[in-house]
C-alpha cells in the first residue's frame, strides 16, 4: 500500500513539476559544462528559435484540451507563407492579413470536419497535412521566393526594447491563450468538453461551436508561427518551413504536462515544454552530438512523458 501511494505521489509530482526540474537541470549543467552558454547572443539565438514552435504548441495546447490533435500545423505554417510573396507587393499588413486568413480557413475547415460530420480529429487533419502543403507548392510553384521588403523582415530582425519581435509575440499570446483558458467562459467550456464530451452536451454546452473555435484558433497561431518564420529566413520556402511542426508542438505539450485524454490545458507547462526541447537539442549540439541524437532524446522524453500521464490517468 505504501510503495502503491509513493508511486502515485510520483507519477503525480512528475506530470506537475518534471519539466521545471528538467529546464533547471539542464540550465544549470549547460551554466557548468557549456562555453558562452550565458552568453547573451546564445540566449538570443535559443529564444528566436523556439518562438515559433512555442506559438504553434499553444493552439496545439488547446486543441489536445478538447482531446484531439492537429497534424496539419506545419502545413498551416507552409501555406501562410507561401501567400506572403504574392501579397507583399501591397505591403506588409495585407500579406500577413491573407497569411493569416489562410490560417483561419485551415483551422476552421479541421473544426467543421471534427466538430460536424464527426471525423476523428487525426484523420480529419491528416487530409489538411498532405493537402495543405501541396497547395501552398502550387501557390509558390515549387520555387524558394526571397523576400526584400525591409518592414516585414523587420520581424524577424528587429528588437522591442531589447527583445527580437517573434520572442516578443510568442510572449504575448501566451498570456493570452493562459487567459483565455483559466478566465473565460470559453476556456471552462474547452476543459470541460475535453473532460467528458457527452457530459457536456448533456449540460447544454455549445460543444461544436467550442471545437470549431479551438481548431481556428489553432490553424491562426500556426499562420503567425509561419509569418515569423519566413520573415527570420527572408524567404519563402513552402517545402522546409513548418516540416515536422507538429510533432515538435504535440511533444511540448505532452512534456507540459497537458494529457492526451483532454479534460486539462496547461499553457505555462506547454511553454516550459518548448524551453526543454530547445536546450535539450541546443545542449547536445554545442557538445558535438548529432542532431539525430537530439531527436532520440527528445523521442524518449517523449515516451516517459506519456507514461507518466498514463499512470497518473489510470490512477
């Protein structure tokens, strides 16, 4: 009975507070064992990378909340930018306004499919996974597209008191999104239709209109991940930008302690998520370790992450 209860107290512990102990963890032997780690051209470079992923976990964040999933954010990333260069000619603000239209769209066309004809939410987003990057090649006609204009490149180069503007953005909706879920009527009804569905078209919650919501929301914050992203490269690449985005956001918010049972959302943890895989696949590189090591790792943490949720869900 006791080694029963202190296995549970540490399979709860773990999905509570791991990935803080791992960030600390890893910060503190990089502070020890890594040359320039406190460098602030480092810290610089390990934020600006991760700002995009950490946007797109965040609408992933949501979406795992309702106990679904969306593999088509990369795809999202791809056809945003691919729409930038046709637009940019009239200015940064309405090519980023159809970059993100098209993320609306995406998103929204996941929802109907999940939320109105009842599709399961992995097979409904794995058409917009093909289908999404195969459009955004067409738009582009296969070709990378350099990009010149200085104002929309400013966010990708420029600071805001100190802070590089992807940085900057990611920062400010995850304020959002974190209030969004803990202060609003909609969040409480997102929690409460990933807990128990049927429940919550008993209490008479807008059940579609929430899952419609969320997979928009989802499809707009991976749009913005790909306006930053192209604006870093200074051009548009529908092949490479947003590849394997969706795994690196569903093993952030996996690792953040969100479960893929739904019912919970943690936005702090899903942050603290894409720190963790930054400085895991950052720590292993600048001690000459393949990047294909990094992504063994990172598979690990993945599996031990969904252990313990699953220990702790069956408990």
């Amino acid at each position: 009975m006791t080694i029963a209860l202190d296995r549970a107290r540490t399979t709860r512990w773990l999905q509570e507070y791991g990935v803080y102990a791992a960030v600390v963890a890893l910060l503190l032997f990089n502070i020890a064992f890594t040359a320039n780690f406190l460098s602030v051209g480092n810290f610089r470079t390990q934020l600006v990378q991760a700002a995009p992923v950490c946007i797109v976990a965040l609408g992933m964040a949501l979406v795992i909340g309702t106990e679904g999933v969306d593999l088509s954010v990369g795809a999202t990333m791809a056809l945003a930018a691919s729409l930038i260069p046709l637009y940019l000619g009239a200015g940064p603000a309405p090519a980023i306004a159809m970059a993100l239209l098209a993320g609306l769209l995406a998103g929204t066309f996941n929802g109907f499919l999940v939320a109105y004809l009842g599709i399961q939410p992995i097979v409904a987003t794995l058409a917009l996974l093909v289908g999404g990057r195969g459009l955004a090649l067409v738009i582009a006609n296969g070709q990378l597209v350099q990009l010149h204009d200085p104002a929309f490149l400013a966010l990708g180069t420029e600071d805001v008191l100190g802070v590089p503007v992807g940085v900057l953005v990611a920062g400010v909706l995850a304020v959002l999104v974190a209030l969004l879920v803990g202060r609003t009527t909609f969040g409480r009804a997102l929690v409460a239709v990933g807990g128990n569905r049927a429940a919550g078209v008993l209490a008479g919650l807008p059940v579609r209109r929430v899952l419609l919501g969320v997979y928009a929301l989802c499809g707009v914050l991976a749009a913005v991940a790909g306006v930053l992203s192209t604006a870093r490269l200074s051009a548009s690449d529908p092949a490479d930008i947003g590849l394997l985005m969706e795994l690196s956001a569903i093993t952030a918010v996996v690792v953040g302690g969100t479960p893929l049972t739904g019912g919970r959302v943690r936005i702090l943890g899903t942050v603290m998520g894409v720190v963790l895989m930054q400085l895991v696949r950052a720590t292993l590189i600048k001690h000459n370790l393949p990047d294909s090591t990094a992504q063994m790792v990172q598979a690990a943490i993945i599996v031990v992450a969904v252990y313990v949720a699953r220990e702790r869900s069956s408990r």
